[in-house]
C-alpha cells in the first residue's frame, strides 16, 4: 500500500483514473472529464489499472461494474488497499440494493453513477469527489505537521524537565552551601560570645513563629529567618565584657560604649555580604535596632521607611534580648508599641508569642557570681575537656566549691552561662 498522500498541488488534485471495458464509454467519460481541466486515465483493462495504481496516485477513481476480468467492486477494494484516500466511484447500469450495501459496509465506494448519467450530475460528483480528497490529503499533511510538532515539542519538554531537574538540583546545593555558611557563621559568633548564639536562637523562633502567623512568602521567611540567626553577628570583634553589659545591663552603659554597640547592625551588614549574595538580609539586618519612632540606630529611620522584615526582626530581638524575664519583656514590647516598635508588628509578635517554641532565656556569669540554685544551661568543662558540671544541673554549695577549687588549680578558661 502505498503511503498517505501529502497536499497535493492542483494537477495532482485534477487527475483521474477511469476503468471501463467499453471502449466507447470510457471515450464518452475521459472526454467529457478532459474537456472540464481534468487530467484523465481511461484504461481498458483492470489488471493494467491496479498495475498503475501501484505507480501513480489519483484523486478520484471511476470503475464500471460488469468487467470480464473482474467486477467493479472487486477492483476498487484492491484500490482502497493501493490508494485508500484516493475517492471510489462506481459506475453501474444494474443498481442492486445488496450490492450498494455491501460496498458501503466495507467502505469501497464514495458515490454511485447509475448508466445512463446526466452529464450535470457526472461532473458534481466528480468535483465533490476531487475535493474530498483534497481535504482528506490537507487533513493528513496538518496530522503528520501536528504529529511532528508534538514529537519536538516532547523532546523540548523532555529537555526543559532535565534542565529544571539540573536547576532544582543546583538550587538545593546553593541552598545548602547558604545554610552551611550561616551556621559556620552562627558557630563562629557562639564560639566568640556564647550568649550570642543563644539568643540568635531565640529570635529565630520567634522569627518562625511571626513568619507562620503572617503567612510570610517563602523568599521573605527565609530572609527573616537568616536576619533572626545572624542579627548581631556585627558584634563580633567587640569587647566580651562590653557585650555581657549591654545584654544584662544596657543602662550602665557609657557613650563610647554606647557608641561601640550602635555600630554593630551596620557592621553586620557587612559581614554577611562575604557570605553570598544576601542584601535583604543585611539591609533587615541593619534596620533591626532603628525605632518606629526615629529614634533608634544606625541610620534613624521611622515608620515605614523602616523595611517590614526589620521591624518584625526588631520586636523578637527586643524580646530576646530582655534580661528582667519573659513578664517584664512582654510589657516592654507592649508598652513601647508605636514608640520603639511598629504596632502591627507587635501584634503579629504577642499572636504569635504563645506557640513560639522559645529556648529559655541564658545569662553569663561570673564564677564569683554563682549562688545555689542557679541551673546550669551549658556543661562546664575542665581546659582538658573533662566535664565538672553537666547541663541543667542545679547548683549546690558543693558544686560551688568544687568548681572554685579547681580554678585555683586551674583556671576555667569558658563563660559560664545559666538559665535565667
């Protein structure tokens, strides 16, 4: 069988095959077929035409009924197998219902022309026939185009999902370089002053906390979340001594002091522009000390030249930073709403307060400074890494001493951090 036809061009769609064992019929159709800009085939022979429909494709095919060497729908279903979309007619002086029947059940034939014809009629059906199968070739060729089409486009979309795969696959490993690098950060700040990473905790949880409550989009999550770990990370480099003041005691704290503190968001920004390309949070950052009311630090900033995250960042860091307890921190929050702190971020903060998953607050001190019941939030070690007090012991009289014996042997070199 041969293969489907394309879109033929217009000669193609004008030539005829007509079959007719009568010489003076078949002279009678292919000159009245020529005459209207048809180009015909007239044979005599049925045998010769299969032979030819093997080579040559036709748009409309015209077969006479009674033949010697076979019958007109013994042809045109050998036709239909040779050139399927070609169109099938059948010429018949005899129209025998059973045999009409059978030939459309089987899908042989297009039309009928019943001997003798009209000449108007034989020229309509033969147009009509002629574009059939021009629409049936059109069809196949847009079939074969959409086909074509659908391959590129699912090899595309093959290699668009690998390129998304690649994608995802190099986000997630930015991803976790990102995170190893603030957690090396947020190391080297506990390392530095311990209280500092215990606080960076603090916040975050609040951070995640007000984060749930907003419904927060995942990019502005991240950045407050990564601003809450790394917020005073501007710190580093101060004074130890300078640090534990400003946390327990910020009222004592003298101008130059003051001064050395009130640098620190600015700082920050800095440094976590060495990590990767975090410019929202150092701007969130930067802002988290400025007051609603213009009045804070670096850059007096009020109101809504404040960035939202920072504002946000502002009122868990207040809070964490709190060293007269959880009570007295509230009422600070509250009391300083629309002064120190933006008052739609303080009443996302107090919403949020109560299923924040907040580490207990932690205090340094000194070893002169401990006194029975003061619980331990951080396991006290010998300089050798031999363990003297474990985590979330409560103190004694004994424990005391025996800690102070051994530093007059050997000094204990790490801060000493209890709970609140």
């Amino acid at each position: 069988m041969n293969p489907p036809d394309p879109v033929l061009a217009p000669r193609e769609l004008r030539r005829l095959l007509v079959v007719d064992d009568e010489a003076v019929v078949l002279g009678v159709l292919c000159e009245t077929l020529r005459f209207e800009g048809y180009e015909v085939v007239g044979l005599e022979d049925p045998l010769q035409a299969k032979d030819l429909l093997r080579t040559t494709r036709f748009s409309v095919i015209l077969v006479d009924q009674r033949m010697p060497a076979m019958t007109g729908l013994e042809f045109l279903a050998d036709a239909k197998e040779l050139q399927p979309n070609a169109t099938r007619i059948l010429i018949t002086a005899v129209l025998n219902l059973a045999t009409v029947i059978d030939a459309i059940n089987r899908g042989e034939v297009y039309r009928f022309i019943v001997k003798p014809w009209l000449r108007e009629e034989l020229l309509v059906t033969i147009r009509n026939a002629a574009h059939r199968y021009e629409l049936i070739c059109r069809n196949a060729a847009l079939q074969a185009q959409t086909l074509a089409m659908n391959e590129r486009l699912g090899s595309q979309l093959e290699q668009l999902d690998a390129q998304n795969r690649e994608l995802d696959q190099l986000n997630q490993t930015l991803h976790q370089n990102l995170d190893r690098s603030v957690q090396l950060c947020l190391k080297t700040m506990e390392t530095f002053f311990p209280l500092l990473g215990q606080t960076a905790r603090r916040v975050l949880a609040l951070c995640q906390s007000m984060a749930e409550d907003l419904s927060l989009p995942p990019g502005q999550r991240q950045i407050l979340e990564i601003s809450s770990r790394l917020c005073d990370i501007g710190l580093i480099g101060a004074p130890r001594e300078l640090i534990r003041k400003w946390q327990q005691v910020p009222d004592t704290l003298s101008e130059e002091e003051r001064a050395i503190i009130e640098l620190h968001p600015a700082i920050g920004e800095e440094l976590v522009a060495f990590v990767a390309d975090l410019r929202a949070v150092g701007a969130t950052i930067r802002a988290h000390h400025e007051r609603y009311d213009g009045e804070g630090y670096p850059d007096k900033l009020s109101g809504d030249e404040i960035p939202w995250l920072g504002r946000l960042l502002a009122v868990a860091a207040a809070y964490a930073l709190c060293p007269y307890g959880e009570s007295a921190a509230l009422e600070f929050i509250t009391t300083n709403s629309g002064s120190a702190f933006d008052p739609e971020a303080v009443r996302a903060f107090v919403r949020c307060l109560p299923q924040a998953a907040v580490p207990r607050n932690q205090k340094a001190v000194l070893l002169a400074e401990l006194q029975p019941g003061m619980v331990v939030a951080r396991g006290i070690y010998t300089a050798h890494g031999i363990l003297l007090i474990s985590e979330g012991q409560a103190l004694t009289e004994p424990h005391i001493h025996l800690l102070h014996n051994h530093n007059r042997i050997t000094p204990i070199a790490q801060s000493l951090l209890v709970y609140a």
